[in-house]
C-alpha cells in the first residue's frame, strides 16, 4: 500500500522526531488528567482531542446532558475458579488506581457509576480459560467501571464482548502485579445506534507482560482510548487492533503509550479496512519517552485498507522523546486500497476476483487474528469479516 500523504512516517530520525513531537505537545498542553467534570471544558470540536470526532453522535455523553436512562447495560462475568468477582461500591480503594480519566467523559464517567465491578486474580493463580465479561446493551445511557487486577505471577485471558444497543461511556482499569502476564480482548460487536465511548488504563508492574487486542465492529460512533504506564522496570506492553468501519460509521482509536520507568518495551500494531460512503476512521498513537525511561524499545505501526470510494481515514502517529539513551524507537502509517499486483497475481492462477480480493483481506487481518489466541473469538471475527465483505464484492 502506499503511504498516505500528511502523516509523519519514518524512524527516530531528527527530521521524523520533530514532526510527530509537535503533534503530540499539543495534546500535552491540553487539559490535565483528573476525576473531576468540572476540570475539563466543554468541547466544541475544534480541540486537538476533539478535532475528529462528530460530537453531534455522542448522544450528549460530551456536554454532560447525557443522564443513565432506561435498562442500559447488563454486565454477566463468567470466571474461573479461584478467581474473585465482587461488585463494589464508588469508595471502594482499588478504584482509579491505573490511570486518571483524560478528557470529560472520562471523567464524567467516573463521577456517574453507581456500582463498578472487581475482578481478581490471586498471586501466582494460572488461569487455562479465559475470563468472559459479557456487556450487552438493552437501551437507554449506563456509566460503567471495571478494574481486573492480577496479582503478582498470575496469569489470565479475558475477553469482554460488547453487543446490543446502548450509550455507553466507562473506564476500565487493567492493573498488573510484578511479573504478572495478561491478555485482554475487547470486543466491540454493538448494533448499528450504540455509541460507546471509553478509556481503557493498564498499570504493568515490574517484569510484567500486558497484551491488548482491540477488536471493532459495530456500534454507530465508537471511541476508545487505550493507555499505558509502567509501574517497575523490565515491563513489556503489546497493544493490537482490529476495526473494519462499514457505511456511517465513526471508529476512533486513541492510544498513549507513557515510558515513564527505565528498561520498558512496547509495540503497537493497529489494522482497519473500511467501506461505503462515509465510513471513518481514526487512529491516534502517541508514544511518550520521559526523561527517565532510559532502555525504551518501542514501535508502533498504523495499516488502513480502503474497499469503496467515500471513506475516510485519520491516522496520526505521534512519538516524542525526552532522553536519548534508548534502544529504539520508531512508527509508521499507511493507508491504500487493494494492491492490484496481488489481485492480478491471484485471478492469473484461476481464482475469481471476489475471492481474490476476500483473500487479499483475510491476509490483511491474519496477524492480528492470531493475536487474539481464543479459538471460539477468532472464528466468530474471522466468520464476521466474511459477512463484512460480502457487501463490497
């Protein structure tokens, strides 16, 4: 695919570091992270954060004259034995504790839960089947919360499944003891109105193992932001996506990556197809080097596959770097359509051009597929994309 036009592309290059920099000042210098409504503004569209989204689709969840309506959302948690669920009330301390929400729905989702849900997986407790959150959406607006803690040595998958209708703006909180190894898989599966709009905080504890996998599917407007920090030295953080954005629909994926402690890896890998008259995507990355995180591996890379005239992808990878002793550092950004060498090289060997084109997709997502590691998981998103497809071919 060939690079699009205007998004920096490239290594830590002086020239690449001082144009990813500029993009991600901006965004540091916007208003800082806090629990409280009252510290952000109301947007207008034109902040840097904002500059992307149709706040008009965000059902009021912006402006703070969104209020929990109607049957909402119902969570059902499916775990394991040994692993402990508790529904606890807003005083309760493992709350907030990986990250502060950064923008006012964040907050404002934190101000309105009434109940958040804790799940936790005790010191060296090796789970060998995944976590299973089911939210489904019944109607009307919902405010949630959700922390998963691993103790220290633990090791899990969970997987949370989002499907039916609602309006949805929550937190979830990822906090991980020293050595501990988490996968989550986070499925956006929603009916053509939901919106949804959430801020996902991992906390990776010292020599410890965080693997995201955001998958996204449905859902009218939906905007994630996935965050990560480093609580201990030698912590690695993976962080996938998968979104095909259909006719209508606004996908948006705003990542941070903070590398605030030494020695700390990450990489980011992020893939999208979109089709029909006004589809939308966008992919923020910003990957943030401190002055003290000396050792830092990091990589992060942005791939869009446009199937129809009439869609549009946003996809800004930003990278800035306060120390110079790193391993490496560096992001990338593409977007294209179909490669008609690959079309041409399989239609000359007897394929016929829908499969040859469902072929060039399915090879597309595969890598991230098989991030996913959830046999049941992967065969719905692989049967989804199918089902996807057969309205482009």
């Amino acid at each position: 695919m060939a690079e699009a036009q205007n998004i920096p592309v490239g290594s830590t290059t002086a020239g690449a570091i001082a144009v990813a920099a500029e993009s991600t000042v901006a965004t540091r210098m916007s208003a800082p992270p806090s629990f409280d409504v009252a510290d952000f503004p109301v947007p207008h569209g034109r902040e840097e954060e904002w500059r992307f989204t149709p706040l008009e689709r965000l059902r009021g969840l912006h402006d703070g004259t969104a209020v929990a309506t109607g049957e909402g959302v119902k969570v059902a948690v499916e775990a394991p034995e040994g692993v402990i669920v508790e529904t606890v009330d807003r005083d309760d301390p493992r709350l907030g504790k990986a990250g502060t929400p950064v923008d006012r729905i964040a907050a404002q989702a934190y101000s309105a839960f009434e109940k958040a849900g804790v799940i936790t997986v005790p010191k060296e407790t090796v789970l060998t089947e995944p976590i299973r959150i089911a939210v489904h959406g019944e109607g009307g607006t919902s405010f949630g919360h959700q922390v998963i803690q691993l103790g220290a040595f633990a090791e899990a998958v969970v997987v949370i499944d989002h499907t039916g209708d609602a309006v949805l703006a929550a937190n979830v909180d990822y906090v991980l003891g020293d050595g501990a190894k988490l996968t989550v898989v986070s499925v956006q599966d929603w009916d053509d109105k939901a919106v949804h709009v959430a801020q996902h905080n991992a906390l990776v504890g010292r020599d410890a193992s965080f693997k995201s996998v955001v998958v996204t599917f449905g859902g009218d407007v939906v905007r994630l932001h996935p965050r990560v920090a480093y609580a201990g030295t030698g912590a690695e953080a993976e962080l996938f996506g998968l979104y095909f954005t259909d006719a209508g629909q606004h996908q948006e994926h705003r990542l941070l990556v903070d590398h605030n402690v030494p020695h700390c890896t990450s990489h980011v890998v992020y893939k999208g197809a979109l089709q029909g008259d006004e589809a939308h995507a966008v992919w923020i990355g910003d990957v943030l080097i401190e002055a003290t995180a000396e050792g830092t591996d990091t990589y992060e890379m942005n791939r869009n596959l446009v199937l129809t005239d009439g869609a549009r992808v946003d996809s800004v990878p930003n990278l800035e770097i306060e120390t110079g002793e790193i391993v490496g550092a560096g992001h990338a950004s593409a977007t294209g359509r179909f490669d008609d060498e690959q079309l041409f090289y399989l239609m000359a060997r007897g394929i016929p051009a829908d499969e040859a084109r469902r072929l060039v997709v399915r090879g597309f997502f595969a890598e991230l597929v098989q991030q996913i590691g959830v046999p049941d998981i992967e065969e719905r998103l692989l049967a989804k994309i199918e089902t996807e497809l057969e309205a482009t071919v």
